[in-house]
C-alpha cells in the first residue's frame, strides 16, 4: 500500500523509454502471430464488455 501511494506521488516518470526502439514503430516483427490473431478475431470477435466500451467512446 506504501508504495502505491509514493508512485502516485512522483513527479519523474519511473521508466524511461529508450527512443532507439522507434525505429521497430512501423515494422511487423511476427507476421504469423499476427495473421493468427487476426483470423482469431475475424471468426470469433471480441468480448461483449469491449464491444460496448468501444460504441460508448466514439
């Protein structure tokens, strides 16, 4: 509990994101996984809790 409260506390970021890893930004790295997660999503789509977060946002 201690140290939740001393993180919210912080005015400096705790990590730091190294800028190197941009070019990485525009590349797919595991095509495969990627095509599987699609076809995954295509025939079973997403949790109900989602679907009705997404409409409420846009």
């Amino acid at each position: 509990m201690k140290i939740t409260t001393e993180l919210k506390k912080r005015k400096i970021p705790i990590v730091k994101i190294d800028k190197s890893l941009n070019k990485y930004d525009d590349l797919i790295l595991f095509p495969e996984k990627l095509e599987k997660a699609n076809e995954m999503l295509r025939k079973v789509g997403l949790p109900k809790q989602w679907i009705n977060i997404s409409k409420n946002n846009s």
